[in-house]
C-alpha cells in the first residue's frame, strides 16, 4: 500500500494520528473513574473499615464491594386476580361461620408483693377452679407478705375463665393471677 508524503508537521500514520486524537480526548476529558479514583477508594474502604461505596458522576456510576455475598433485593409483591369460579350455581362465595361471642374477661390482680397460695392448706382443695361461679366477697386465694397470710377476694361476679400463677409462685403488685368471665 502506497501512502501520499505528509505535510511539513504531520504524522504520516493515519492510525497514529487516530491514536494521538483520541490519547488527546482522553487527556482533555479525563473519566471520573480511573484507575487512580478506584485504587484511592479502596484505600480508604479499608482505612475507614467500610464494606460498600457507591459513587455516580457525569453518569457513570461505581460500586465497590468487599466480603460477603450480594444483597438480595425484593422484588414487589405481584396481585392476581382471585380464581374464577366456572360454576353458575357457586356464585356467590360461601359464608362464613358466625364469629363465637366476644367474651368480657376481668382480671383479677394481687394487690400486694408476697408469696401466692391457691389452697388453705396443702391438703385441701383450691379456694376456686376453672368454671367456678364466683361472687364479690368469694375468697379466691391467699397471699402471704411478711408471714402474714391475707385473704384475697373476687371483688366481682362471673365464672372463672383462666388461673395466670401456681401455687407458690411469687406475685407483684398488679400480677394477674386470674381472668374473669363477667355475669
């Protein structure tokens, strides 16, 4: 291949030329994120304990990353269209059962700190059980503070729904030791 003689000043290789332009272009415009920029943020993701930077300039966008796996991201939760029913007779959806009665429960705390008893004695039976009736001046249990044993009332009217404590355990002021089902 025959080239013609160059200008006086002119380089006669027209890829050198392509190549000092774009050597040029580059010098002119420098990119944002060289290989000096990365080697400097990696300097300081390890001075500064850092395990992600993520930097974006003119466009160009750098994520740097170090140790453990790539964060999972959640996609949106997708809505589908509820099934269609193909049977003319099933069209309307079937109803629910009717809801149980919300139940009025009271609780029942202990009005002092002490060690709560549920029977007299350890050989008798518990003041009350689960599903006993019981009126305001019914004695539920006792609670024993200082070696004094105190007589704890109902204080109301209704049935027994749950025990909260056992016998023994000791109980703060306003520890629920039973719920109520109100009459």
């Amino acid at each position: 291949m025959i080239r013609p003689p160059a200008a006086p000043g002119v380089d006669a290789d027209p890829c050198a030329e392509g190549a000092a332009v774009a050597t040029e272009s580059k010098k002119d415009k420098p990119h944002p994120f060289d290989v000096q920029t990365v080697e400097h943020l990696i300097g300081l993701m390890a001075k500064h304990d850092l395990t992600e930077i993520s930097l974006t300039d003119a466009g160009q966008r750098i994520r740097l990353r170090k140790g453990g796996p790539a964060p999972v991201y959640a996609a949106p939760p997708v809505q589908t269209a509820p099934p269609v029913q193909h049977n003319s007779v099933a069209a309307h959806p079937p109803s629910a059962p009717p809801a149980a009665p919300v139940k009025k429960l009271h609780d029942v705390k202990s009005v002092m700190v002490g060690a709560y008893y549920a029977r007299p004695k350890p050989d008798k039976d518990d003041y009350v059980k689960v599903g006993q009736t019981l009126k305001p001046d019914t004695t539920i249990c006792m609670i024993e503070a200082m070696k004094i044993f105190n007589e704890i009332k109902a204080e109301c009217s209704g049935t027994v729904a749950e025990v909260c404590v056992k016998n023994g355990d000791t109980v703060d002021f306003g520890t629920v030791l039973f719920r109520v089902e109100l009459t």
